[in-house]
C-alpha cells in the first residue's frame, strides 16, 4: 500500500470561468443526489510515503471542494508515526475536531467518513489498534452520518494465512460492534497490494463471509477488485447485501502498481455506477486515484477527476 514517491505543487485555474461555473454547478448537484461523490486522501498520501502533505488535510480539502466534490475521506493511519515519522494518525492538527470541522465548512465540504488502517491480524486488537480505532469513534461521534471504514493494512501472506483472515474479519466485528453501539455506520475495505490478506476471491470467501452484517457492511473498491483477479459485476452481485460504501479507481493492469487515472484504463464506471442506481444505492462514491501522475500532481488529477465525474457520472445519478 505504500511506496516512495516525490513532490511537485500545481496551482488550480481559478481565473477560469468556466471552471468557476463547472464547480458550482457540480457541488450543487452532487450534495442534491442520494448518491454523493468524494475524495480520498490517499492520492496526495502517496507523496513521499506521506510526508509531502503531513499535516495539510486543510488543503486537500480545499482541492476536493474545488474539483466539484461533495465529501472527502481523510485517513486514520495507525502506523504513522511509528513506521513513517508523519504526524498522529496522518491527520496532525486535524485530530481536533474542531480544527476538523473549521476546515471543512470553510471550503463546503463533507466528512463523508474516515479510513482506519490497521493490520488486525492478530487474534485480538494490539493496545495500538484499539487506541487508533477508539480515536476514531470519538471523533466520528462529532460528524453525525459519517462512515468509520475499516482497512486492513498489508502484513504478508506467509504463514497462517486462513487464521490471520479469519483475525482480520473477528477484529474488524469487534471494532464495527463498538462502533455500531455508539449510533455509528460502518464498513469494510479490502485491498489488493500482494502483500494483503484479502485480495483475491478465496481472501473474500472466508473474509466477506464471516462479517457481521449486523454492524458493518463492505467498501467494495473496484479497482482492487479487478486487481485480484476478479469480475467486478460479479462480486458486487455476489455480496451487493453488504454494500454501503464504494471507492473507484481505474486500473490499467500494467507494472507493479497497475493504475490508470480515472475514465482512462479498463474500468466500465457507466456499467458500476447503473448497477448501483438500479439498486437504490444511497451514499458515497468515493474517488481514490492511485496512477503515476498522481504521484507528482494530486492537485490536478483531483480536479480532472472531479470533471470527469461530472460529466460521465453525474447524469446516471441524477
């Protein structure tokens, strides 16, 4: 899930009217829809493992609201500190939830919910995942309606594999049940670097499986999906009782980190997006762009992305 990368800043072309007409058109509509789109903050995470916007949640949430988006999904990273020497959880200063909030109302953004990524593949929470997921349900407490996804953090398939999978969704419950008891909504989020847990369809099978339906659903990432080596169609079918969260990102299948910015590589969104419409589908799709250029200009692939949204995606939503 992590690897190096460099850091470039470009600015945004507010000079533009166009651009100007586009945001407030597409911020409108998007906040009016049951369906909802947003940002992931791992684009600009990818900078230097991190580093390169430690502590500037504030800015990408001001690119998110720039690019049309109604919502963005900050990270909860429990191996910040330790691993990568960034600030608290990657959120810094915004582990305040007054700075949190400050931000986004300045900039007409949305919490759509936040990411916490832990491994969880031991038999119980490590006192450092409990602190980690506890933070999170308390200051999730304050943003009323937001999602608390869960997101296993790669940790080798060597060794115990079926009871580490087995930890994973145990953990994952535990977490979501605690949450779930404080009024909170949850869900689940594979991944597919090689070294996930739960990446291909026999990690779903037993993983999917064994969730709690009674307090968490699942993030079904399609990107990640097709990455594994399964249909997207198919595996949304196969647990589309689960779903009420998504994250898209487009995937070109080729190199090691085989993505492709959105509406470019092999990803049919005009099919995903309908299937979630003909199912009443009300909620987030949260954009998460991991391709190359992204590495060096998140700013731009945001806003880009946020057009094509616009223009592809936001009719079938309606």
């Amino acid at each position: 899930m992590f690897f190096q990368i460099r850091n470039t800043f470009y600015p945004l072309p507010w000079g533009d009217l166009s651009f100007l007409l586009f945001y407030f058109n597409f911020s409108l509509l998007n906040k009016m829809s049951k369906i909802k789109f947003g940002s992931e903050v791992y684009t600009w995470f990818m900078q230097e493992t991190g580093k390169g916007y430690d502590n500037k949640l504030d800015h990408m949430i001001k690119v998110a609201g720039q690019a049309g988006f109604a919502g963005i999904e900050p990270m909860v990273l429990e191996v910040s500190e330790s691993a990568l020497g960034c600030g608290k959880y990657w959120l810094g200063d915004f582990c305040d939830a007054s700075r949190l909030k400050d931000a986004l109302e300045e900039h007409n953004v949305e919490l759509a919910g936040l990411a916490l990524i832990c491994a969880w593949d031991a038999e119980e929470e490590t006192p450092e995942e409990r602190a980690a997921a506890d933070f999170t349900i308390d200051l999730l407490k304050q943003f009323p309606g937001s999602m608390l996804g869960t997101v296993t953090l790669p940790s080798g398939r060597s060794g115990n594999i079926q009871e580490r999978r087995l930890n994973v969704a145990k953990n994952i419950n535990r977490v979501s049940k605690r949450a779930a008891d404080e009024g909170l909504k949850c869900s689940y989020h594979p991944n597919s670097p090689p070294a996930s847990l739960v990446r291909t369809q026999d990690d779903y099978d037993v993983v999917l499986n064994s969730l709690d339906p009674e307090v968490t659903g699942w993030t079904p990432d399609v990107g990640h999906i097709i990455r594994g080596g399964m249909d997207v169609i198919e595996t949304l079918n196969k647990w589309q009782h689960l779903v009420n969260h998504i994250h898209y990102k487009d995937f070109s299948g080729n190199g090691p980190e085989p993505w492709a910015q959105m509406g470019t590589g092999k990803l049919d969104f005009h099919k995903i997006t309908e299937w979630l419409v003909q199912r009443d589908y009300e909620g987030w799709i949260i954009c998460e762009d991991e391709c190359e250029r992204a590495i060096e200009e998140p700013d731009e692939v945001t806003i880009q992305n946020g057009e094509w949204c616009k223009e592809h995606l936001e009719p079938l939503v309606g």
